[in-house]
C-alpha cells in the first residue's frame, strides 16, 4: 500500500469536508493508518481553512462585524468618560 504523507494528500476543501463528515459518521476505518493519516490531512485542511476565513459553511454577515466594533467603540468610550469625568469635576472644584 502506499504511504502518503501530509503534503502528498491531494484534497480539495470540498473533499476534505466529505471526508471529515463521513470520518465523524464512523463510514470510514480510522484503525487503517492510511486512511487515518488521510483523514487527519482532511481536517487539518478544515481547521486551516476555517481559521483562514475560507470556510463557506459559516456566513459571515457584514453587520456582525459591524456590531462588534460598534460594542468595543462604545466600551472605549466610557472608559474614557469614566476617567476623564472625575479629573474634570475635580478641576472644577478646584476652581470655585
């Protein structure tokens, strides 16, 4: 039989995830080295490709995006007013 290694397993991300599912579904022998060793490339190339952001089974939506920076903004925010808003006060106080 012959050996592959990680580099020499020609998967495309189409195949990688039908081999990951079917491996998930128990339809494949993963006590066979080789085929173990070609469904671990499967999702390697799964892991990859999600941590990459190529991974079309999660739809990403611009607003989720935006809403996320839109909570950090507003988080800064109130941290500044937090910290200012006394300084200012006292000032003020100082002041009179």
């Amino acid at each position: 039989m012959a050996r592959w290694s990680d580099a020499e397993v020609p998967l495309t991300l189409a195949e990688a995830r039908a081999i990951a599912r079917r491996a998930a579904a128990g339809e494949l022998n993963t006590r066979d080295v080789e085929i173990r060793r070609i469904v671990d490339a499967a999702n390697r190339m799964q892991t990859r490709a999600l941590l990459a952001g190529r991974d079309d089974d999660v739809t990403r939506q611009p607003t989720d995006r935006r809403a996320v920076v839109a909570g950090c903004l507003a988080v800064v925010v109130v941290g500044i007013a937090g910290i200012l808003v006394p300084i200012v006060a006292a000032i003020a106080a100082l002041g009179r």
